[in-house]
C-alpha cells in the first residue's frame, strides 16, 4: 500500500503533480469479507480477502523510476525496544528482542530468494503503458538487494503517531544512516500500544516516499491479533516465531517489494491503482520460504509474466 509522493515546504505539503486515484494512501488492508473504506484524505484501492481471487488485470508502465538493488534500513523506534517487554504466547514467551532477530533475519536475505525474484521483471525505461520490459530497460537486481542495518532511536514516540510523525522519523533515520540514494528504504518500526490509528482495523501498514527518501511505516504486528497476519501460514507458533511473527514477514515483505516495483508511487501498477503485493494479498498461495538458514511466511506477488500471482520467481 502506498501513500501520496509529495514534497514538504515550509510547515505545509505540495503535491509535485496531479496525481491519479492510484497514488492515494492504499494501507495494506486486513484478512477478511472487508472492503477498505476512506481513511481520512486517503482511499484504499482493493478489496482484501483471506484467500481471495486477484482481478485478471496486469501492471501497466507509468514512467517513473524502480529500486534497482534496494538497500534496507530498519529504525525500532523508540528506546522501549531495549527493554524487557514480553509477550506469553502458551509455554513460549517472546520479546522485543525476538521481534528484532525475527526482522532483521528475513531482510538479510531475502534479495536472494525466489519469492522475491517476481520483482525482478519490472523495470524503469519502458515505454508508458507497457506490461513487459525489454533490453536497454534498467530492471531491478534483487540479487544485489541488502540490509544496511537497523538502530534503536531512543526518543519519545506519540501515543497516536501521525502520518507527519512517522516521515520526520524516517527523515531521521535517513540522517543517522546517511543514505540518500533513491535504491534506500527505510522502514520506521514503532513499539507496543504505539500505533497510527487505524492499524489492524482498518490498515496493517503502509509504504510512501517525499523528495530524496523512501519509507515504510510497521506498527507493532502482535498488536493487531490476527487481523494482520497472525498465524496466517503457520498455525502452531515455534521459538523462532513463525506462526506468531508471521505478519512481521508478510506485511513489511509486502511493504518492501511495493516499495522496489513503485517506490514513488508512479511506476508499476494497475487500472485500479493496485501494486503488485496489492494483488495478492492475503492469498491461499501464501506460503513459507526459505530465507537465511530459516523459514518465513510470505504472499505471493504479481507476476505480469504469469498474469498472476507467484511465489516461485516467475
């Protein structure tokens, strides 16, 4: 899902173009029989559904640049997540340090796996309007994809963080990081209780980008039940903390590819203004990957070359 490009000057915003329904904050929505509505000045741009049928309906070409070999930053914002906090699921107990090692494992290599190679066939330079790429275009490498690092800001986080919060944390992550390069995303993780209104009713998470910087935004995944993933592939939890995390996966990936394929949010994407994990969101091809010496729950991707959806890399 994804949110208006825009640029900030001065205390207000101004929209760098006119943009088309698609460019819309589309948050990405939760399982179930619900059609996300308006979101304050934001539509949701698809209808999520445990296990739903994506509309036969291909990605189309807009212009506008890819992520050619994404580097991943992840800021744990706020220093709660240096504490002990612990969450009793039955006899195993996670921790905020579970989160993090849960996280950090699946963007260390997830550029090297097949689930993600669906990216791999999209690409900047192709004609407007197109479906395909072709040689001479730049396509995005995700076997060059890597994970800069995370860090634990230890600052103040709102009870009821804001659009505008989570960008001037991002901004800031960006400054600690001191990557400005349009292949960067920064992905702002906010702790327990610590939410944008919305999260898990409404929304799971959502990815967007101002002038010079890209970012996500994941709120706190156990938060939201299993409104936002929960158990969605793997139903008995392990140490690890597939069936329990398996929202931190299937969220931030989707927020990850999003950002690689249309990073700001005039690149690839349909008639109806869906990204390409938009398409498939909570589908029964949704499944377990392996992923640096491990597995992890995953959705399938829109593969223009199938006309539909894959986990495979076609």
């Amino acid at each position: 899902m994804k949110r208006a490009f825009i640029a900030a000057i001065g205390l207000g915003v101004t929209m760098l173009w006119a943009m088309p329904a698609h460019a819309a904050l589309q948050r990405y929505g939760r399982p179930g029989p619900i059609r996300l509505g308006t979101v304050g000045a934001w539509r949701a741009a698809h209808s999520s559904r445990t296990g739903g049928t994506p509309k036969v309906q291909n990605l189309t070409y807009h212009g506008g640049p890819v992520q050619t070999s994404t580097t991943i930053y992840i800021d744990f914002w706020r220093s709660d997540w240096n504490t002990n906090y612990s969450m009793k699921v039955g006899s195993l107990t996670y921790t905020y340090q579970s989160v993090e090692n849960y996280v950090e494992s699946f963007f260390t290599g997830v550029g090297q796996t097949q689930w993600i190679k669906t990216d791999s066939q999209y690409c900047s330079g192709a004609p407007l309007g197109s479906t395909s790429c072709a040689s001479g275009d730049t396509y995005i490498d995700n076997s060059a994809t890597k994970f800069g690092g995370f860090v634990v800001h230890s600052t103040t986080v709102p009870s009821r963080p804001t659009d505008s919060s989570i960008e001037t944390e991002a901004k800031w992550a960006q400054n600690n990081f001191k990557d400005t390069s349009p292949n960067a995303l920064y992905m702002v993780f906010s702790p327990h209780a610590k939410s944008e209104s919305g999260f898990g009713t409404q929304w799971c998470a959502w990815h967007s980008g101002v002038t010079g910087l890209q970012y996500a935004y994941i709120p706190f995944m156990p938060d939201a039940g299993t409104s936002c993933g929960r158990n969605f592939v793997n139903k008995t939890n392990n140490a690890f903390g597939n069936g329990y995390f398996d929202g931190y996966s299937m969220v931030a990936g989707h927020e990850f590819e999003e950002t690689q394929s249309d990073p700001q949010l005039n690149a690839w994407y349909d008639a109806s203004g869906n990204e390409d994990a938009d398409k498939c969101a909570w589908n029964s091809l949704s499944t377990n990957i392996s992923d640096n010496g491990t597995t992890f729950a995953v959705q399938p991707l829109w593969s223009n070359a199938i006309s539909g959806c894959s986990v495979t890399g076609t």
